[in-house]
C-alpha cells in the first residue's frame, strides 16, 4: 500500500462531473424550451415559462439539484488533500465551510425551482413569486459567496505552498473576489451580473485545480 499518495475520489473527475452537471442544468432546459432560458425572478413573463416548459423547469431544477453533489465531494476531497499534503491552516477549513454551504444553497435552490415546476404553483401568484424569489437568493448570491470562500482558501493555501501554479492562485482569487461581491445583488440589483461570472468561471477553476493539485506529499509545482 502506498502511503504516500491521498486516498480519495479523483477531484479531476469530481470537478467534470460538476462541470458538465452545472452546465446541463442551464443549457438543456434552455434547448427544451426552445432557447428560451430559466427565467429571473424580476421578469414578469416568468409564471408563463413555467407554465409553458414544465417538462424544461422540471430538468433545469433536477440538474441543478444533482449539481450540487459532485460540489460538496470536491470540497470535501480537496480539502482533505491539502491536509494530507501537511497543511495545517484556518484557509482549509475555510474552504470545506465553504464548498459545503455552496452545495446546500445549490439543491436548496433545486428544491425550490422543483416545487415551481408542479402543476398549478407557477399559477398561484404571491406564493410562486415568493418561491422563485427564493430559488434566486438560495442559487444565487446564496451559493456564489460560499462558493467564493471555497475557491479562496483552496487557491491560498495550495498556491503558496507551490503546490499548484500561481496562476492557479491568482485566477481563484479573482473568481473568489467577483464572487463574495455578488453579495450586492440582494440589495443592488445590477449586481446580480457578477453571479453567472462568479458560476461559470468557478467551474473553469475547479477543473484546472483539479487536475493541478498533486495527490502525493512530495511532489510540488515543477516536481514530477
């Protein structure tokens, strides 16, 4: 048995898996309905995309759900890879808090989107507004900003200890920092843009840190 190397699922594999989830969840309800994407809670159209592509709001809330597994195994391997690698550091479990409260803000908001796409809600007024409203806040700002945390501590304590490139450091605190701004969207509407930047370049992150971060305590950046 070889001690030297961390014992876990693959967080290259976790991270695609994640990736191509993530992406499905918004893509595929989008080619269901038409090219007609899961609507904003600030759009007054929005009860007719429920009531129009149920089968596409029924998918969109599954992925997203699913999504969120994937999110919190990453989260849990990486951040037991970093201790295994002999990091003793608050940035790991900043990281772990992190990735854990993204992924139950993400199947939160796949709760919520899944109640949405039954019969009869999308039609129930107050009561569907306040629930896409929800879905909104929990899959939003509510899964971005933890999100961030989760990119932020890994990229720390794996880019200053050389076990990944800078560039890997650097580009996860750019996302870490667009996406603790996200914040803003619950009470600056505009805001809201940083969002869908803070997802999607996240997911190019997780994969490349995935693939990046050794599994074996001595090899470090430029070290086979």
């Amino acid at each position: 048995m070889n001690h030297s190397q961390h014992r876990g699922p693959s967080l290259s594999a976790v991270a695609l898996v994640y990736a191509t989830l993530a992406v499905a969840s918004v893509a595929v309800p989008t080619a269901i309905a038409g090219g007609q994407h899961f609507p904003s809670p600030f759009d007054p159209a929005a009860p007719g995309w429920f009531t129009g592509h149920p089968a596409a709001a029924l998918l969109a809330a599954f992925l997203l759900f699913c999504s969120a597994v994937p999110l919190g195994i990453f989260a849990a391997t990486a951040s037991s890879r970093l201790q295994f690698l002999g990091m003793k550091v608050a940035g790991i479990q900043i990281a772990l808090f992190g990735g854990i409260a993204a992924s139950i803000a993400l199947g939160t908001s796949g709760f919520a989107a899944w109640t949405l796409a039954q019969p009869g809600i999308p039609g129930s007024g107050g009561v569907a507004h306040a629930l896409h409203l929800f879905a909104f806040a929990a899959g939003g700002p509510g899964f971005v900003v933890p999100f961030g945390l989760l990119v932020a501590g890994i990229s720390v304590v794996a880019g200053l200890q050389g076990f990944a490139p800078r560039w890997v450091m650097v580009a996860g605190l750019a996302v870490a920092s667009i996406s603790e701004l996200s914040v803003f969207a619950l009470v600056w509407l505009p805001a809201a843009i940083l969002l869908p930047i803070g997802r999607f370049a996240g997911i190019l992150w997780m994969v490349a840190a995935g693939i990046l971060l050794p599994t074996s305590r001595t090899a470090k950046v430029g070290e086979p």
